[in-house]
C-alpha cells in the first residue's frame, strides 16, 4: 500500500502529458517546446533549466565571536538578574548581583561554545553539500 507522499508524487507525475518538467529561474513551468529553444543542444543549460528551486535559502551561519557573544550577555543579564532577584528573596541586593555575575561567568563561555558548534555543524554541511556537487 503506498504512502500518501508516494500517492502525491504519482498523482503530480500524472498531471503532465510528457514525462519531464522543466522549471525556469523564476518557478515557471516551461514546455519541452520552449525548453529546446532555449537550449539549443548545450547539455549543461539542459541541467540548469531541469532544476526546479529549492524554496527558502538555508540560513547562513556566521563564524564564532566574542563580540557577539558580550551582547548576548548584555541581553541575558537582566533577565538572569530579575530570575535570582525573584528566586532569592532572602538575599541581599548585593548577593542578587553576585550571584548573577557568578551565572554570567558560566553562561559567556557556554555561549561561544554553542557558537562554535553550531558553525562547525554548518562547515561540515556545506562540505558534504559541494563534495555531492563535485561528484555529479
């Protein structure tokens, strides 16, 4: 019994009287007429016109950065603040205070090194990504 997604790509395979669908730059379809004028005999533009896009581009994940980081902090600091001001009634305004320096002191550095895997999860991915382009 075949799966509603294998159900849907038959009923779309079915829709067309010829067997490929060629997709232009802008999303159209385009006949297979208006395919071979536009490409002549040039294998690589038959490639390019039988691509459809991808939809949304991936996100783009920057290198690591101390800077970044401190702003992170700057916008985690209050709220950490607030969390121990409201948790820790019986201590002191200094203590509070301390205590979410002490917080920060773990949260800066956890921060860059989430940083720093998540931009080396992206690297990989970009690798095996051109290493399948370069194979085809």
């Amino acid at each position: 019994m075949p799966s509603k997604k294998q159900i849907r790509r038959q009923q779309k395979l079915k829709r067309h009287q010829y067997e490929e669908v060629y997709v232009d730059d802008a999303g159209r379809e385009l006949d297979p007429e208006e395919v071979r004028e536009l490409i002549g005999s040039s294998p690589k533009a038959a490639n390019a016109a039988k691509r459809k896009p991808s939809g949304r581009q991936p996100r783009t994940i920057e290198p690591p950065s101390m800077r970044r980081t401190l702003k992170r902090g700057l916008l985690f600091f209050p709220l950490m603040l607030i969390t121990v001001i409201l948790l820790g009634k019986n201590l002191t305004l200094a203590k509070q205070i301390t205590q979410t320096i002490v917080l920060m002191a773990f949260f800066l550095p956890f921060s860059y090194f989430m940083d720093t895997m998540m931009f080396r999860a992206y690297q990989r991915r970009l690798g095996k990504v051109l290493d399948e382009g370069k194979r085809r």
